[in-house]
C-alpha cells in the first residue's frame, strides 16, 4: 500500500492543485503497490471559491485523470474529491478499481461546520448516510473523512462489517486517535493528509511508517490475513513460529500491551494454518471464552469447562524450545 502527505503545499486553482497531486500519485505508483490513498478534497484545498465552482461529477476531470493512471498501474486508488449529485453537494472519496472504474464512493458523513450557528458545513456540503465497507481483491476496506474522526460510531461499524484497513484522508494529521482506532478495532488505518504525516497504523496501534515535510510518499507491504493473541497461554508461540519458519511470518511483539500480532509473509502459509499448527486462539476469542463464563457465573451457575486450543500449557511463563 502506498499514503502520500501534500505537505502543507497548495496552489491558487484547481488543476494547479491537481497537477501537483498528480506529481506524488505518479511517485507512488512508480512503487507498484496495490493500493494509493490521496488526501482529503485535495484540489480545492485553500481555494476560496463557492462549492459550485470546484465540485466535479464522479466522473469529472480529476476522476477521469485518475482512472487513467490506475488503469495503467493496475493499482486501487482512493481519489477524495468535492463531488455534485443529486443537486447537492458532496465530501466523498471515490475508490477506482484496477481497471480504471469507480467501484464505490463514501462521503463523508461528518463534515465539520462552516458558520458559528451551525447552519452550514464545509460551505455546503450535505452530510453523508451511512459506513459502506468495499471489497477489494485483497480484502475489506473502509473510508473516513478527516473530521469523522470524532465521531467513534462510524470506525466500530466499520469493524462490525469486516473492514481490515481503514483509510482517512484528512486535511491535518489526526494524532493518537487513529492510532486508538486501529487498537480498539483490530485493524490497519491508513492515513493521507495534507499537512505532514501521512501514516501507516498496524491493527495494535502501532505507527509503522509516516511522510514528513520532506518525504511525501510511503510504501508498506502488509498482509491482511493476520491474527492478533493474548500472551496469556502463548508466551512461547512467537519463539516456536520465528524457528519453525525463518523469514516466512512476522511477529510483532507489543509486551507492554500483552498483545503479540502474527502476520505471515510466506504466501504458501495462512494465519489459520500456523494458529492450527502452533494451537493459539486469537485474543477476540480468548476473551470471548471469558464473556461466556461470566455469563453463566451472572446467572448463578457454575462455569462450564472449555476446550481451548492452548490445552494445558503455562499461563504465564515459556516452555523451552
């Protein structure tokens, strides 16, 4: 996957602008990846003209641009632009499939007010309805738009659907909640701003790679078939999976959080096959098996013996090797 930052840079008009985009989005995809994700309405930025001068047709000039490069590259490319339909206008990121064609398009369902007595947003822009989760060749992805970050409905709903990366272009960096957002729901997050750090967030929270005023592009190759377990019963398992396949998974250790996150490398190996082979559950389940004792334990009743992958294995310390 591929994020790029505009680094604070914007021009006088809208092809300016494009141009310049167009300029980091060729970058990016000079990296093949499989997916860019763009900043948030990144041709009207700074410009101070009426929506109805600068909004485009989902199948305006800047998609038509951009469908072209995604064609060529055989890459998804998250475009987020100021989009006109239905008579109103709209804060949407449009998502373009490898073949060049619109696959899908969020908008943005909290656009963040323009006048002090809350009667406009964003100069105009009509609040979106609802949380789609698209599918891609490779998994499900999720959008939100910079100031539904504030909003943590949207990000659960997300989660709830099965989204594996969610994507937020955005106008400014967004901080720490992004990062909580990626840790609470277990998934990637991917930001594109036009400010500075455009981020890749692993699904514990964690800051994989970021652009600076310097840097406008990254690149990360992940997996979305990964696991994320509880150290509790698995002290030894990223030991046993690191010596059993050298180079074919990456563990990441996060002690302090007592989470480790397992993501194979190896395209011959799935994280179902090395939880089957190494017997872990993921942490969801691990704590689910607590919220089915406590259940019964709430209704007076003794809790029923379960059948746990880890079987009789230490809780809290290593086997040897």
């Amino acid at each position: 996957m591929a994020t790029v930052c505009l680094a604070g840079r914007s021009y006088q008009t809208v092809e300016e602008n494009r141009k310049y985009v167009m300029k980091l989005l060729d970058l990016a995809l000079s990296q093949k990846p499989d997916i860019v994700c763009l900043p948030e309405a990144f041709t009207k930025l700074d410009i101070k003209r009426p929506l109805d001068e600068i909004a485009e047709e989902a199948s305006g000039p800047t998609t038509r641009i951009v469908s072209e490069k995604a064609r060529e590259a055989g890459c998804y490319i998250i475009c987020p632009i100021m989009t006109r339909r239905d008579g109103k206008f709209w804060n949407s990121a449009i998502i373009i499939d490898r073949s060049g064609e619109v696959l899908g398009i969020y908008d943005k369902v909290h656009p963040v007010t323009s006048s002090n007595d809350y009667t406009v947003f964003e100069d105009g822009v009509t609040p979106g309805t609802d949380f789609p989760v698209f599918k891609l060749d490779f998994g499900r992805i999720g959008i939100q738009i910079c100031f539904d970050i504030c909003f943590p409905e949207g990000w659960r709903e997300l989660s709830e659907k099965g989204a594996k990366i969610v994507f937020w272009p955005s106008a400014y960096n967004g901080g720490l909640p992004l990062q909580a957002y990626a840790w609470l729901n277990r998934y990637f997050v991917v930001s594109s701003v036009c400010s500075d750090k455009s981020r890749i967030i692993d699904p514990l929270g964690r800051i994989l790679a970021e652009t600076d005023y310097y840097v406008n592009v990254i690149t990360r190759d992940i997996s979305l078939d990964y696991v994320i377990a509880h150290y509790d019963f698995n002290f030894d398992i990223p030991d046993r999976i690191i010596k059993a396949y050298p180079g074919g998974v990456e563990v990441r250790s996060y002690a302090d959080d007592a989470f480790f996150i397992v993501e194979p490398i190896d395209r011959q190996l799935t994280a179902k096959r090395l939880q089957d082979e190494f017997r872990f559950e993921s942490a969801e389940k691990y704590f689910e098996r607590h919220r089915i004792a406590y259940e019964r334990m709430r209704r007076g009743d003794k809790p029923q013996p379960q059948l746990a992958a880890h079987g009789d294995r230490p809780q809290y310390s290593k086997r040897d090797l």
